[in-house]
C-alpha cells in the first residue's frame, strides 16, 4: 500500500540518495566508456603555430563573440542569461574584459567554470530506466 508521503511524492533522505547515486553511478560509467574503434588512426599534420591566438584578446572581439550568441538558451549554473552579456552596459564590459585579461595572464580558470550541473531529459520508453534518459551538462556563462 502507498502512503500518504509517496503518494504526495515525499521520500525519505535514504531513498533520495540512493536516486542520486544511481544516477552518479549512470553517468560515470557513460563518461568512462572507451568508444575510440581499435584501428583508429590519427592523419598526421604539420605543426603551425598562429600567433594571432597569442595575443591578447579585444573588446571588439568580445563583442562580436558576444553578438554571435543565441538569445533564449538555458542560463546554467550562475542562472546568468545571454541576454544580460549582450545587452549589457560598458561597466559590464570592462569588467569581462578585466576577468578575462587576467584569466589570460595567470592561465587560471575560475573553478566555477570547471562545473557543470547534469540535466537528465528522458529519450523514449520506461522512465525508470537510466538508460532511457540523456544528460545534457548546463555550464557557466561568462
């Protein structure tokens, strides 16, 4: 018999994390799996080195960057929309381009950025399967 804490779609903190490793437990083993065919190989090419991408980068490159964005996408983790990037005043502006900058000159990323947050979309059949299920990763905007 159901009771009434299920019925409303309560649960308990074990059954909660035991959903969630099964779902940790999924998407490692997805992630983990070796997918290269064994007679792969690796055209080889010469090496060339464009200095432009040594250089420092814009603010006209930030705002085309900026421009080409498409509107209407998910905000991800900092719930931060395109929209607020795109139209946003020239305080913002310097701002990035002082992040940026700095990025550039210490090669270190914010560990924001390196976090992703898992969605889990349900593809077709029995939604109680994992396997039934595709995780789209939503990243930080910046």
């Amino acid at each position: 018999m159901i009771t009434e804490s299920e019925a409303r779609g309560l649960h308990t903190i074990q059954e909660k994390q035991s959903y969630k490793d099964t779902w940790v437990t999924h998407h490692t083993k997805l992630w983990n799996e070796e997918k290269t065919p064994d007679n792969c190989e690796i055209p080889h090419y010469e090496h060339y080195v464009n200095k432009l991408l040594d250089e420092m980068i814009t603010m006209d490159e930030l705002n085309l960057a900026l421009i080409r964005k498409k509107n209407m996408k998910s905000p991800g983790m900092g719930n931060l929309n395109m929209e607020l990037f795109k139209y946003r005043g020239n305080s913002l502006n310097e701002t990035l381009m002082t992040l940026y900058k700095d990025i550039w000159k210490t090669h270190h990323i914010p560990e924001d950025w390196e976090t992703g947050l898992v969605i889990n979309i349900h593809k077709k059949d029995s939604k109680n399967e994992c396997k039934n299920y595709r995780g789209i990763t939503l990243l930080p905007k910046a």
